[in-house]
C-alpha cells in the first residue's frame, strides 16, 4: 500500500489544483494516529458493538435464566436501538432476538449474504445464516444440505470451528448427534477468559453449539461469563476482541508516508517483530495464532520502507509465510495453503514482494496473470474484506504499479479498466461509495484517492480531496462507515482504520503534487514534494 517511487510518478500536479488546507488537515489526521500509538507501539481502537454478536448473546443468556441481569438489560437497550437500522441482516437479527422464537429462517437473508460473498463460500455461507437464526430461536427448514457444506478438509482453523459449529446447531434440529471428534474440537477452543483467536462470533457460535451437549454445562457458563469480558459500554457485543495488529501496520504505513517521527516508527516496527508469528505471518490481532496475508504483506512493506537492514530478518520470514501459501494458479489465499486464491490479497502479496530484489522465479507474473484472470466484467473484482468494492481496485492498482517492469499488456489493459470505472464512479460530490449505487464516504473516497494520483488530469483527484478533507473532524479523526468486514459479508467498526486510509490516501497525493519548498525542505524529486516535514 506504499506510495510509488520517484521514477513511477507521472509528472507533478501544480498545488495551486488542491485545497489551501490539504497539508494542515493531513497533519491533524497524522497527530491523531500519532496520539494513539502507544508505549509497545501498537495501534489500538476498539472493535465497535454489532448487531449479531449481541443477538447471539441474549440469546445465550436466556437459556441462563435470571443471571447476568444487568448484562441482559444491555443488551436489550443496544438491539431495541437498532430496531430497525435499514439493514436486512440486521433488521431481521434484531426481530429474532427481541421477538417471538420460532419463526422460520428468512430465506430472503441468506440470497443477500449468499449474493456478496465469493463463489467459493456461497454454500459455507448459506448454512452459516440458517445455523445463526437457529441459535436465535428460529426453525430451519427441512434440507438436505449436502456433504460438501460441512466439509472441513480444506479449510482453515477458524473456518473449520465455525463450520464444525453450525453443523452441530443445524444437526440438533433434524435429530442428528454430534460425533465426539465433532464434540472435543469445539470444546477444545474454550479456555477461562480468553476468546479463542480474539473472535467473538465463533466463540458465541461454539457456546450455542454446545449449549445442549451433556456434560457441557460449566464450559458454556464460563464461556458466557468470558464473552461478557468484551460487552461496550453500549450494552453490545463486538465482532472481535480487537484488531491491534491489522490497527498498526495499516497507522504504520499510513504514518511513514506522512513522514512521521522515525522514533515513534521504530516504536511501531518493535511491536510488529515481538507480533511475528513463528510461521513468519502476521494475525491481524496478537491475541490471534492464524496468520493471513493481508496483514503479512503491509508489515512486509512497512518494515521494508522504514529500515531495510534492521528488519531484514523479519521481512525475510515474512516473504518466506507469503510464497509459502502461494496458490497452483499463482494466487494468494487470505488463510493458509491449499485454500482459494483471492484477488486482493494476491495484490497485496504482489505489493510486498515487489520490495525483493531476488524472488522464485514467475512468482510476479503468474499473480499479475491471476488478477487479470479474476477482473469481472465491470473492472471491479470479486468481493474481498472490504464492503467497498474499491479497497481491492486500489490495491492491484497499487499492484501493477510496483510489479511496472514486469506487466504485460494485458495488465495494462486490467489497469486501464480499473482508471476508467474509477473516473466514471465519482460523485457529483466528489466522493465515492462503497457500492455504485451507494452514497459517498469518507474511506471509500479514500481508495479511490489513491488510484486517482496516477491519473494525468488532477481534476478528480482534486475533488476527491475536498470531499475527503470536509469528513476530518477538529480531533484529526475521521467520519466514515464501517468498511471491514468478517466473516464475509457482514460488516464490522474499527475507526481507526478510516483515519489511516484518509492519512495514506492524501500521503498518495502529496507524493504527486509540487508544493512550494518553503512548505518543507527536502523533496525526493525535483519540484514534488512529499508528505511530512512542516505539517507534523
């Protein structure tokens, strides 16, 4: 997600295109992720309530009966307050959960979900909301889901809890026991006040799965109590404890772009080595053992662009972790070898070793050649962890960019595709939407920034800008969506991730644009200027 180098800019933008106040709003958004760095160097913001985890956990208490009354009150006050939210998902959540149990799971829910989510998960997905409205007191119909739905044989840990439990909450209602294989798996994840791999959604999952086990008791009243550890201050659950590591590498990057303090950088660095799992990846939490190749791939670039010989060591296990997981099709898999390739974190990987002077040979290209393999129709890509289609379209555009000497014309051709639906996408505002039909936001505005700098007219990317600035609050912190999401396709909020999108987007710009060298001394090139310097 670095900016491009000198030499694969186009010719700098005249500031003169640009708002007066771009480098003093990119400083405040700077000065805020710089406050939340703390003294290990980590990054933290709190997940924010979601509507499903907290359904699943009333649930869970009534079966308790009068116990965690206070707990349950909150939790009450959190789902009446989202009744309704103009959400299908949780409209329908909040009604199973605050209405009469019983009602049949609404099909209409699982073609949504089952609609924004890769082909290669439709089925997983389409069991996994029935199971969900079952846990709420819904009744599922009679189905015959097929083998191949429960099937965890190429699946990654966290998938194959989660599935292992919807199996068991599916097979409850049509009769069917739970094998004892089955039965030490789920209860193996259940450890006195951890939530296993910092996931509340598969830990609340598992608790239902197991509520009507024998001999299960005590481990779900733990559980319960364990879960409630994480309630907000809202009355409501979150998705995940936390989400420390994807929090920093995302703010360090952001922050390096801006020309941070490098003692404050340094600070960040040591906390990603020390979060270094032994496979050489990064989790997207420390609290996490499952390493994914988003999150490897941006502390690769991180720490390859703060200090190439301090890390070497690291940079060069986490290199090993992303080659590792690399698919037969050339691919990359967010989780694991064996498991589907997928377009943004293949351009993520792409990203990260675009650094490495020394690689297997056709590791770029046969990425390069995926990506274009997997651009659909309109230019966009398959659905990835982001709601906004754009976070995927920036990063391969990113990509190409850094892999320049190795396209090949029919990655330009999938380049030009991605500018072109960039340039025609943008609001009357100046801003874009996660979807094209959706209104425009703050971090979508963000990703589509970051293609716009490589355009040669700065006139979208001028408007862009605009509409980003006027969405930074006095504090430095940004008004955005929640834009992650997890599992597949439900989202989940974690501001801080808006305020190091904004801060690297506008980092991406001010690469691009010639400022006066009275702003701040030392361009890279001659008449650009980058970020950092006087602003911060």
């Amino acid at each position: 997600m670095r900016p491009f180098t000198a030499e694969h800019l186009p010719p700098a933008w005249p500031a003169r295109h640009f708002p007066s106040g771009l480098l003093a709003v990119r400083g405040r958004i700077a000065a805020g992720l710089l406050d939340r760095v703390g003294p290990d160097g980590a990054v933290r913001d709190a997940c924010r309530s979601r509507v499903l985890e907290s359904a699943l956990t009333l649930a869970l208490l009534e079966r308790q009966g009068s116990r965690h009354a206070g707990a349950r009150a909150g939790l009450v006050r959190y789902l009446e307050r989202h009744r309704p939210t103009g959400d299908l998902l949780d409209n329908a959540v909040v009604e199973a959960a605050l209405g009469q149990g019983g009602q049949p799971v609404p099909e209409e829910v699982a073609e949504a979900v089952v609609g924004e989510v890769p082909d290669f998960a439709g089925a997983r997905k389409r069991t996994l909301v029935h199971a969900l409205f079952a846990m709420l007191g819904a009744t599922p119909g009679p189905r015959d889901w097929g083998p191949e739905a429960f099937d965890v044989s190429a699946l990654h840990p966290w998938a194959a809890v989660q599935v292992t439990a919807v199996k068991a909450v599916l097979g409850r209602t049509a009769g069917q026991p739970l094998s004892a294989d089955d039965l030490a798996l789920l209860v193996s994840t259940q450890r006195r006040g951890t939530v296993w791999e910092g996931n509340l959604l598969i830990h609340l999952s598992v608790l239902h799965a197991l509520a009507d086990q024998p001999g299960t008791g005590a481990t779900v009243g733990e559980g319960l109590r364990t879960a409630l550890l994480h309630q907000r201050d809202d009355g409501g659950m979150p998705f995940v404890t936390d989400t420390a590591t994807w929090s920093t590498v995302t703010a360090g990057l952001a922050l390096h772009a801006a020309g941070a303090p490098p003692r404050v950088l340094h600070r960040v660095a040591r906390y990603l080595v020390r979060a270094q799992q032994e496979d050489g990846g990064w989790s997207y939490t420390d609290q996490a053992r499952l390493s994914d190749t988003d999150c490897t791939s941006v502390a690769v670039e991180f720490l390859h662009q703060l200090d190439r010989d301090e890390y070497r060591d690291s940079v060069r296990r986490g290199v090993a972790a992303l080659i590792a997981v690399r698919g037969p099709d050339g691919g990359f898999p967010t989780y694991g070898a064996g498991t589907p390739s997928e377009a943004c974190m293949t351009a993520a990987a792409v990203n990260a070793l675009s650094t490495q002077a020394c690689l297997p040979d056709g590791v770029v290209t046969s990425a390069l050649r995926h990506l274009v393999n997997s651009q659909q129709q309109d230019g966009s890509f398959p659905p990835g962890w982001s709601v906004s289609r754009l976070h995927t379209l920036f990063r391969v555009h990113l990509a190409v960019g850094h892999a320049n000497r190795q396209a090949f014309p029919s990655v330009r051709t999938m380049h030009q595709r991605i500018t072109s639906l960039v340039c025609a996408a943008q609001g009357d505002d100046g801003g874009y939407g996660q979807q094209a039909v959706s209104r425009s936001d703050a971090i979508s505005t963000s990703y589509a920034l970051i293609i716009l700098t490589g355009c040669p007219d700065p006139a979208p990317a001028a408007r862009a800008a605009r509409y980003l600035l006027s969405h930074v609050r006095p504090d430095g912190s940004v008004d955005s969506p929640p834009d992650m999401v997890g599992p597949r396709p439900f989202p989940y909020h974690v501001p801080v991730l808006a305020d190091a999108f904004a801060l690297l987007a506008l980092g991406h710009l001010t690469f691009r644009v010639q400022l006066p060298r009275s702003v701040a001394p030392g361009p890279r090139r001659s008449g650009a200027q980058p970020v950092g310097g006087a602003a911060l």
